[in-house]
C-alpha cells in the first residue's frame, strides 16, 4: 500500500490582521512536495505577509502551518528563506563569503567554528550563482543584482528540502533574471519545494509549474495550466489588469 506523501506547506484557516485591519483572511493553503510555486496578486494582497506567516515573523490572528506536517518551529532547519533584497542592511560590514557562509550556521549551530568542508559548499553556491569573482568583495559594493545572488546563494548552502523567496527577480537585470530561474528550477528537479513571491504574470507560465493566486483570501491554488486562467486573475486583480491569459 502507498504512504501518501504529506505537503511540503499545509496553511489552515490562516488569518493575519494589523490594527485590527485583515491583512490574510481565513487561508486555506496546501504545497505538495517537488513544486515551484509562484504566488502572485495586487499590491497589498498579503503575498509577503503569508511568506512571513510560514517562517513565524508576524503573528497570526487564527490558524496552524506545517512544514512536512510539523511546525516551523521543529523544522527550521530544512526551510531556506530569501527576503525582499530591500529590507536588508547592505551597509553592513561583511563580504559575499561571509554572508554565505551564515547560511550553514544551522548545521554548524552559533559556538562551532567554520570547518574546511563548510567554506567549501560556500564557495560551491557562490560558484553557482556566478559571484566566485567577488567572493571577497564588501556586499555594499555590489550592484542589486549581485546582491540577490548572494543571498540566493546563502539559502542554496543550507542544502533545505523547502525554500521561501519573497520577489528575488526585483531589480534584477535579463542575465541575472535568467541565472536564478535556471537554479530554482533544479531546486525543483532536485525535488525541492520553492515558493516565490512574484509580480510579472507574464512570466509565470514559463518560470512556474503551481501559482497560487492572492487578494487578502486566497482566490485559487494549483498547477499552472488548471489555475492561471482570464477567471480566476479577474477575481484576483478585481479586472484591473492590462495582461490577461488567453485560456
């Protein structure tokens, strides 16, 4: 007999409110194992806010979230996350190594020192992401676009079985925009889940194979030929859209 597999996400009855104002309403939200996910929806939809629900940095007002069917909190260690490259202190004084490098303190935890083998897997995700040139230069010195590869390349290091990116293509030139979707799309091939944050619909058939579509409540969640349709983007974007699917 087969063992269903669980998710990767389960959000249930999930509500986030600020000032008593719904940011999330009652989400209902399943991500199956091996998906690259796009969630996408208007300004103010609450695409970031459900990202940081899921990593347990804004509270909730009502609702449960599992990774792999346990909490968050057992499970850091298996979640990689890539944040707005906007809320980051890129003034900070520290280079694209060790940036990376924080990537492996889960395994290594905050007292054991680097060893040989964790520099090694830094500098293997630097390689990836194309920054081994800079791998000494200070992150302030790098233009947007490196720095999203810098921080892709510290979630790679921790080798999770779930990664959470919220808008990685930001400000992002064609080559770069390029790069990462070719190394989320190995993630997946990998049979890793990823779940990005996303603006452009007109990438989404061609980057993703799951979208999920968000206005406060969820609209729609599922594979992007079922999903991404003129419907279900209309009652996403309340018809206020200039790029429709033909579908």
């Amino acid at each position: 007999m087969d063992v269903p597999k669980t998710n990767a996400i389960s959000v249930m009855d999930l509500t986030v409110a600020y000032h008593e104002t719904p940011v999330l309403w009652d989400i209902d939200l399943d991500v199956p194992p091996g998906v690259l996910l796009a969630i996408v929806g208007p300004n103010g939809a609450g695409k970031t806010t459900l990202i940081k629900a899921i990593l347990g940095l804004v509270r909730t007002a009502s609702g449960k979230i599992l990774i792999h069917n346990k909490p968050y909190e057992e499970q850091r260690k298996i979640v990689g996350y890539v944040p707005q490259r906007g809320s980051v202190d890129w003034d900070f004084p520290t280079n694209v190594l060790d940036v990376v490098m924080m990537g492996r303190y889960g395994s290594l935890g905050w007292i054991r020192r680097p060893r040989k083998n964790d520099r090694e897997l830094a500098m293997h995700a630097i390689e990836k992401v194309g920054m081994e040139k800079y791998s000494n230069r200070q992150i302030s010195q790098l233009s947007g676009g490196q720095q999203q590869r810098v921080f892709l390349a510290r979630a790679l290091v921790q080798d999770s079985n779930v990664y959470l990116m919220d808008e990685p293509f930001q400000g992002v030139d064609a080559t770069t925009e390029r790069a990462i979707v070719g190394l989320l799309q190995e993630l997946r091939e990998n049979g890793k889940t990823v779940v990005v944050v996303h603006h452009d619909l007109q990438t989404v058939s061609d980057y993703f194979d799951w979208v999920t579509l968000l206005n406060i409540r969820r609209i729609a969640s599922g594979p992007v030929q079922d999903t991404f349709t003129s419907e279900n983007l209309r009652e996403t974007y309340g018809g206020r859209i200039g790029f429709m699917k033909n579908r």
